[in-house]
C-alpha cells in the first residue's frame, strides 16, 4: 500500500465516482445550472499536471469512475490529455457536455485517447425553446451533430434534460428525440435547486400536475422502448415523499473537486458556512477523502437529529441533502425538507406550488461568469 491507500481504512470504504469540474467556463448560460453562483475563473484552474495527480491518487484510492465536468469540459485545452490519463489508469470516463462550440472538433481525438461514454445535456427537443434556455443561438444543431458523431463512433451516448417549467410539456418528444439521435440512455432529470437554479427556483417550478404527467410519460416509455432506451427520472424534489441519498451519502461515495482545486463532499457543499475543505494543491485525495473536516462534517448518522436520527431510511436516504437543508430550513444538520416526514415539508410543497402557480414566470437570471449582481436568493421556510 501507498501513502494514499494508507489513508484508507476498512471503516471508512473507498469513493467510487469523481467528479472532475475542470473548469466552470461554458459557452451555454441555463438558468437551471447547479455551479456556483461565484464561478472560479480561467486563471485560477489547476493546470494539466496537477489533475493528471489528482486522477493517479483517485485511481489508487479506489475510485473507478470520472465524470469529466464543468463548466464544459472541451473548453480546456488539455482535455485529450486529461482523458487518455483516465485510460491509462483505468479509470471510466465519462464526458459531461453541451456538445457545442468546440467540442466536436475534439471528440475523435477523444475517441482515440480512450473515453469511455458521453453524456450530452439537451436542453428542449424543440430548437428555439432549447436556445432560449441555454442562452445560446445555433446550439441545437451543433448539438445534433455531436450526437451523431458520437454514435458513430460506437461510443454509448445518454442525453440528459433538465426538466422545469419551461419544457415540462416536451418530455415526450425528448424521449423520441433520444431514440431518433440513438441514445442509450436519458436522463429525464427534474431541475434540483442549486446554485443558479436556486435563485431561478420562481422561474423553473413546474406545477404539480405537469411533474405527474411527465412522470406518467416516462413510465409509459420506458415499457414500450424496453431493450432501446433506458430512461433514468429524478423525481423533484420539493414534491418528493421521501428526499434523496444526496451524492450517495454525504462522504461516502464520491469526491468534487473544482476547478481551483478544493474538494467537496457535492456540488453544492461550499453552500454551507463553516465548513472547512482542503484542496488538492495541498493535500493528497486519499488524506482529503480521510480526514478532511468537511468531509467528516456530515458523514454516518451521527449529526442527524429527529425524526431522521431514529427514522428506519437514515441509512438509505442518508437524510436527503445538507446543502437544501441549509438553503430552505437554515441548518444544514435539519432534516431535508423534501421529506414528508420533516415539519418543514408541507411548507416546501405550498411554496412550490406558489411558484409555480404564477401567471408568468420571471425572467430568467442566466449564469455567467464575474458576478450576478441581480441574483437575489428566494425564500426558505422556517417552523
Ligand atoms: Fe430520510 Fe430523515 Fe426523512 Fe427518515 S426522516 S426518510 S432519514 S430524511
Ligand atoms: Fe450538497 Fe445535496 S447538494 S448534500
């Protein structure tokens, strides 16, 4: 054993997934993004050598799966030689892209550097809503084109849509879209409040009886493109019985790491005050993964409190997600108000049903790059 797997011990089992943000830089701008709303700029990413490190220690420490993210991930220059590091140490790869802009230039070399699967975000099936959406003209047929080389390739091909209020009425010709463009597999994803999405939350709630349709549609589907298609749905949220098993258990499962370097338990955990993370440059990701303060912060059943501490699904769901405890109940330790068994739920759905009962949706606040001065954060819901 190296240093790295040192860190490991049988208690405290390996990740298997990392999610590598190589940069937060993308030419698409969806309101539904779960970054953060301060996105870390081009000059402060770690460079090629310090991720080709952070991919050998993830190797050694166990993981078996990259999701190569961002931001968009073409937009590094060094992505092919990111990608063959993968292959070269075993590691699964998979390309989380809009497929736009350069993208497709790059993907036979990413072909031949060894990438395993493609993920491809769509953001409509219909082309000017799915630009209006993505803040992005001509997207659609770029988009189109890369899915097709992709195919070509024999490489396996998922589309993931993020569903909300501004394509909810397309699910259905999503799923056609997915099997015309020969996808293996579709996310059918109903938009989870983070980062950009959170402050976009008025705009993007869909109303109750579009998520039963569209959940309707998709199990209609998924019978009927058995052996074609498989279709993944994430239910939303804040009409949700039971929440999910965030990142599979805070600390259990997976490793972030941004595109600066600091390593996070999810996406979103920079959310939260107080926490402390460690960063690549300066720590090894088998010491992060054992000792890091965030990490530890919420990881087991420990820190839970009523109902999830004596709740038979504590160590199913985990008790659902720290960062949307904070952002709506204000404490990251609270039971996730998606549960129906929280006091807080019956005020979650009335808010969503609030939302997304007005006439017009607000204007969307489209993510950028070097401040969101109109960013307002939308309220929560207190006892
Ligand atoms: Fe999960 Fe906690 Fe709800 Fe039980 S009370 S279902 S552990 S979130
Ligand atoms: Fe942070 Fe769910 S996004 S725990």
């Amino acid at each position: 054993m190296n240093a790295v797997t040192d860190a490991v011990t049988p208690a405290l089992p390996a990740p298997i997934g990392l999610l590598a943000e190589l940069t937060h830089r993308c030419p698409l701008r969806c309101p539904y993004c779960s970054n953060p709303l301060e996105l870390d700029k081009r000059s402060g990413e770690l460079d090629t050598a310090a991720w080709q490190r952070v991919l050998t220690e993830a190797a050694a420490l166990g993981v078996l799966h990259v999701h190569l993210s961002g931001g968009e991930p073409t937009a590094r220059q060094d992505i092919v030689e990111i990608t063959r590091t993968c292959a070269e140490l075993g590691l699964y790869s998979n390309l989380i892209t809009s497929g736009v802009a350069g993208a497709l230039g790059k993907l036979d070399a990413l072909y031949d550097a060894g990438l395993d699967h493609v993920q491809l975000s769509i953001q409509a099936a219909e082309a000017a809503n799915a630009e209006r959406i993505g803040g992005l003209k001509n997207a659609q047929p770029q988009k189109f084109a890369f899915a097709e080389r992709v195919v070509a390739l024999g490489l396996p091909l998922t589309l993931n849509a993020v569903i909300h209020r501004g394509n909810i009425h397309e699910v259905a010709t999503l799923i056609d879209l997915a099997v015309t463009l020969g996808a293996k597999r579709l996310e059918v994803a109903h938009t989870q409040y983070y980062g950009w999405a959170y402050v976009n939350r008025a705009a993007l709630m869909p109303a109750k009886p579009d998520v039963d349709r569209s959940i309707r549609i998709v199990e209609e589907a998924r019978e009927r493109l058995k052996g074609r298609l498989v279709i993944d749905l994430v239910v939303p949220d804040y009409y949700a019985k039971y929440p999910k098993a965030c990142a599979g258990g805070w600390g259990r499962r997976l490793m972030n790491v941004t595109p600066a370097g600091k390593v996070l338990p999810c996406h979103a955990a920079e959310t939260i005050p107080g926490l402390e993370f460690w960063n690549v440059r300066d720590r090894s990701l088998g010491e992060i993964w054992a000792q890091s303060p965030a990490f530890q912060a919420y990881r087991g059943t420990a820190w839970m409190k009523e109902p999830c501490r004596s709740c038979d699904r504590r160590e199913k769901d985990w008790g659902g997600c720290r960062c949307q405890a904070l952002a709506l109940a204000g404490d990251a330790a609270a039971t996730d108000p998606a549960c129906s068994l929280s006091p807080l739920h019956a005020k979650v759905q009335a808010l969503a049903i609030a939302e997304s009962a007005l006439e017009t949706a607000p204007d969307y606040q489209y993510r950028t790059i070097g401040g969101a001065p109109l960013v307002t954060q939308p309220e929560g819901v207190t006892a």
